[in-house]
C-alpha cells in the first residue's frame, strides 16, 4: 500500500504507476482494494504491506471503504511494509469510548533485536523482526475483550537466479530467520502471554504472513523446524497450543493463500501454491473462534479475477463471538 501515497501522506495522481504494479494505476489499485473490504465487509482488518504512517491508512479508509473506521499503523524504523489494523466503529459491536488500544511495540523491549542458538552449535546469534509486530486489544460493547497479534515474518522466497550452492545458502538462512522469529515469539511472548494474571484469561488471535506453512519443506528438512507449527506450540505443553482457524474449517494442510513462480525448481516458471497466511487463536476461551475461511471466491468469480490489483494473496478471515461469562 506504500505505493499509494506521496511523500507527503497524499495519494499519488490517480495514473500514476504503483513502483510493485506497473501494470496497473494507483486509482486501479484503490478500487480493487476497497472493492475487496466492501465486499466482505468485515469488521476487523489487519493489513500486512500496509503505508508507512497511519495518516495514510486513514486517509484510504475514509476516501474509498464504505463506514466509519479507526486506523493504526505500527511503524518500522526503515519498513516500507508496516502492518497496520481497521476497526469498523459504526456497526455498534464495539465498545463506543474505546473500541481498540493500540500498543507501540517499538517500546515493547519483547520485539527489541533478540539472541538466540538457532543452530544448536553453541554460537550465539543475532536477530530481529524486520517488520515490528502489531499489538493490540479490543474492547467489544458487552465488555468482553480480545487481544491481537499482527505478523509479517521474513520472506522465503528467492526470486532471481542464483548458483546453485548460493541459492542453498539463502533459502536455509531465510528459514532459519522465519524458525528464530517463532520460537522467540513462543518463548518471549506466547506463553508468558498465557501465564501472565494481566492476560492469561484474555483471548489471543496471532494472524498474519507467516511465510511458512505445515510440515517441513526440502529447506526446512535441513534445520529440522517449522515456523508455523513452532509458533502453534508444543505437544508437550497441550496448554499453551494455539487452535489454527482455517485448519478448524478446511480439516486439510494442501491448501494455499497465494502462489509464486520458481526459477529453478519449477521449468518456465510455473506456479507454487503455498499456505503462508495464518489465524491462530487461543485456547483460554472455548468456542470463541469459529469459520475460518480462505477468500477465494467473490460475488461475480473468482478474488484475483475480480479484484487483480488487490493484492497478490487471497485474504483469510475467521468469525469472532465473545459473550459474557
């Protein structure tokens, strides 16, 4: 969505060439965005590849998707792909003086660079999250409350040709950083989330681009881990598991949320189809996630045959229902 917007917070003139969609205009791009929320009409949205600054995604909100809504970017130092959040305000489920609080994870020492002996070779290594996670919680107008983490990991994908031994090197590295992310995310945030007296009754939602779906892929078998199924939980701590909302529904792991071409495993470029995009929710609360879906479908066809400039995965989406205890 950084494409959007002029350095001044404006959207750009309405011919003007997206710098990822030079196929297409900026207009082009807002009407199949906003074509896309105001078709599903949700309530809730958190946005991956979002603007910079919230302004911006306030800005998109009021000019072009149908209701009132209130926006929030959480800024990167450096990023040009903030994750952000949209609460719909106008549909009187939300609590009327404070629908959502945002936390600002840039003081959240959690989501600060962290070490961590990914290699289990006694070297002690150093990461971080190249887009700052989303924190936050919502109020509901009954009082009840949930709390949402918004993710966009690190990339896997390797998109230029490279010699064979480097190309190795990268997509072991790229699962590594992915790896890192989920278990510092288990250990640091997750569990002492569901341990803590402040929050460990407060439903949690963990959504987002994993970048990474079930099993382990010809990469993957080289670290021997999985980012998504180490974000889920441990089998051995049944307690701090957390539910996956589009497995509850689909009940099968060969689904996908978008696809890419490969130069080199896939002759002429055809397409990989993976699942990346995840809703994963706490198990503090019973039956309070329900419906997952993956959006393939709109009301005349197919999402990327209707909207084509939206995005280039297909959205996901789950029911929230939280009544009082």
């Amino acid at each position: 969505m950084n494409d959007l917007f002029d350095g001044d917070g404006n959207f750009h003139p309405d011919d003007h060439k997206p710098q990822h969609s030079k196929s297409t205009t900026v207009l082009e791009r807002r009407k199949d965005l906003a074509g896309v929320i105001n078709e599903l009409q949700p309530e809730i949205i958190v946005i991956i590849e979002g603007p910079n600054r919230t302004k911006e995604l306030q800005l998109f909100f009021d000019e072009d998707v149908a209701g009132t809504w209130s926006t929030y970017i959480q800024a990167t130092k450096g990023a040009t792909q903030c994750i952000g959040i949209a609460i719909r305000t106008d549909t009187d489920k939300f609590d009327n003086q404070n629908p959502i609080t945002n936390y600002n994870t840039v003081n959240n020492v959690v989501f600060d660079d962290f070490q961590l002996d990914n290699e289990n070779d006694g070297i002690i290594e150093i990461y971080k999250y190249e887009r700052k996670p989303l924190y936050s919680e919502v109020k509901l107008k009954n009082g009840e409350r949930f709390r949402i983490l918004g993710l966009h990991l690190k990339s896997k994908g390797i998109f230029d040709l490279l010699e064979w031994g480097k190309w190795w090197e990268k997509s072991i590295s790229n699962r590594r950083k992915i790896f890192a992310s989920a278990v510092h995310l288990r250990t640091d945030f997750i569990e002492p989330y569901l341990t803590n007296e402040e929050t460990k009754n407060i439903p949690l939602i963990v959504c987002g681009d994993v970048n990474d779906g079930p099993g382990y892929d010809v990469s993957e078998k080289k670290i021997l881990g999985s980012g998504i199924e180490k974000l889920m939980g441990d089998i051995w701590k049944p307690q701090f598991i957390l539910g996956n909302a589009i497995y509850d529904t689909e009940q099968k792991l060969d689904i996908s949320t978008t696809r890419f071409a490969d130069p080199i495993f896939n002759f002429n470029y055809n397409y990989h189809y993976v699942w990346l995009d995840h809703i994963l929710y706490s198990k503090n609360r019973l039956g309070w996630t329900s419906n997952g879906q993956i959006i393939k479908k709109m009301q005349n066809g197919y999402i990327w045959s209707e909207y084509p400039h939206a995005s280039d995965h297909q959205p996901v989406s789950v029911d929230i229902t939280l009544e009082n205890n």
